[in-house]
C-alpha cells in the first residue's frame, strides 16, 4: 500500500511540476469549445469527474478511467447551448484481452448561421462555424487499481470557408482505494498545438491540468467528488492557484434513478454580472436507467444569462 500511494504521489507531483513550469493564467486560448463539460453526467456534477470510474465519457477528462469499465459502454449525447448554438458528442470504451483498454470518441459544437455583410452592408449570404475533435485513448495498469491512460486527439474548426485545425494529446492517473472507498485520480489535457492558423498566429490550447478525489461516505448512497481544475495557470498568489474547484454529488435513490448536483466557483466568479451572480456555477440533473439504457440530463446555470440543457444516452455492449 505504501508503495503504491508513494507512485501515485510522485506520478502527481511530477505532472505538477511538468504543467506548472513558467505557466500563466490562460486569458485567450484557441479551440476553447474543448473547455466544454461533455455529457450530462459530467455537466451535472459540474465538470468533477476526474476520479469518476466506470464511463466511457471519461475519455475526454481522465483517459486512465477507460481500464475501469466492467465492460465496453458507449454513450452520445446532445447539448443545447444559447441562441443556435448547439453541440453533441459520441464516445465507446472497452477492453482488448492481453493489451489494455481502449476508447474514441468524438465531440462537436455547430454555432449556426449568420449574415453575410460587405463593407457598405450589402447581403452576401449566410455562413457558419463550427468546431470538431477527434480522441483515441488507451488505458492499462501500472498494479492493482492503479491505472494510467493516454489520449491523442485531432482538433478542427471553421468558419465561412476558412479553418484552423491542431494535434493535442491528453494523459492521466487513477488509483482506487476500495477499503477507503476513495478513488484518486489526476490529468493533464490539451497538451499540443495549432497546426494551421485562421490568422497566421498560433494561439496556446486550453491546457488544463486537474487533480479530483471520489468518496463513497459510508452509510450515505452517495458518490461525492471534489476536483481542482487549471493548476497549470498562475493567476497571481499563490492561494489563487485553487480557486477553479469543482465539487459534484450522485445520490443513487434506487436502481433505476439517479439525483445528481453540482458546483463550479470559477464558472461563478466568471459569470458574475452586476451584483449578484445568481445560480451561475450550479448544476443539477438526473440519471434513469431502463432496461440496461441510462438516460441523463443536466440543467447548467448562467445565473442572468441564461440556463443550459444536455441530455445524453448510455448503454453497455
């Protein structure tokens, strides 16, 4: 046991150092659709899922989660965004028998159609923009319950004829702790670059490096989960570091129904507009499960701005 807690923590503490050194607090990056929670479950937690075992749509915030699934699953989803700004993704994970396990997965935002003008504001038509990234993941064990993961991902995006596109990579670590029921787990995403250009100008990804732990409370039918997000960023003191964490709660309150909540300080500090931010950073959903199929959906909040809705469907093979 201390063996392996001792990898685990310089497993950590090496991404740590490798993410942190010269970082700054990111405020425009490239790609930035890639920040998006993806599926409901996800996004009712609030993003606090990098510890999460069991699904597939791990993939795309800790690839080492993949070697968790009893068995393969996929899962698709959609996202309903303000104005005609929709998104969706598809996700599958399983395992090879004698290499490890493995997952792909896909995720989209379509921003809809928009006038064109020239410059005496004469129409020319419409046009529209988009987003797109492309993962593969692998997943296998250093030991028992000790689980590492990589990811490589093609990212796209258009809009009006012009594209910019870029190659990332993601990687991460889990390690389950049935006796303690704690499951800990760390992961750094977005690691690449632009390779085309909409300016000529290369832009940073969204890089983001997070920590997270689960724990079942004994006696509670509870899955409760606490993540601290963008480590990688400086944003000054040294306290500051800590202020986009995330905290998500599943209750199981029978076999087919789930309830689930969720917090984000820096989507509310972010989304703050006059005095109050109202409900901005909360989240909530549900999850039914039928005959094998979950059916989730999640309800973000913007606070003034406005709310989002995602639904996304689960299944095993």
């Amino acid at each position: 046991m201390r063996r392996t807690t001792y990898r685990v923590a310089c497993l950590a503490l090496a991404a740590a150092l490798g993410s942190w050194n010269g970082a700054t607090a990111q405020e425009t990056t490239a790609f930035a659709f890639l920040r998006n929670d993806v599926g409901a479950r996800a996004a009712a937690l609030a993003g606090s899922v990098t510890a999460v075992a069991g699904d597939p749509a791990g993939l795309f915030y800790n690839p080492a989660s993949l070697g968790t699934l009893s068995s393969s699953a996929g899962s698709a989803g959609f996202f309903k965004h303000l104005l005609d700004i929709n998104a969706g993704y598809a996700v599958y994970g399983g395992e090879l028998a004698g290499i490890g396990s493995i997952g792909a997965g896909i995720v989209y935002t379509n921003y809809g159609s928009f006038d064109a003008k020239d410059e005496l504001g004469n129409p020319l038509g419409t046009f529209s923009a988009s987003d797109l990234a492309f993962s593969a993941g692998y997943s296998g064990t250093f030991e028992e319950n000790l689980y590492y993961g990589g990811a490589v991902k093609f990212i796209y995006s258009s809009i009006a004829g012009y594209h910019a596109s870029a190659v990332a990579a993601d990687a991460g670590i889990l390690y389950r702790i049935p006796e303690s029921r704690l499951t800990l787990g760390a992961s750094i995403r977005n690691m690449g670059r632009e390779t085309s250009t909409y300016a000529g100008v290369n832009e940073p990804l969204p890089l983001d490096f997070a920590v997270g732990v689960t724990v079942v409370p004994r006696g509670l039918p509870l899955l409760l989960n606490f993540d601290f997000h963008r480590l990688n960023e400086n944003p000054g003191g040294f306290i500051d570091r800590f202020r986009a964490f995330t905290v998500g709660g599943e209750f199981t309150l029978s076999k087919v129904f789930l309830a689930r909540f969720g917090y984000n300080n820096q989507s509310r500090k972010d989304l703050q507009t006059g005095t109050t931010p109202g409900l901005a950073g909360f989240s909530a959903g549900i999850g039914i499960t039928i005959s094998g199929t979950v059916v989730d959906y999640a309800l973000s909040s913007l606070g003034p701005i406005g709310n989002l809705h995602r639904i996304s469907v689960g299944t095993t093979f």
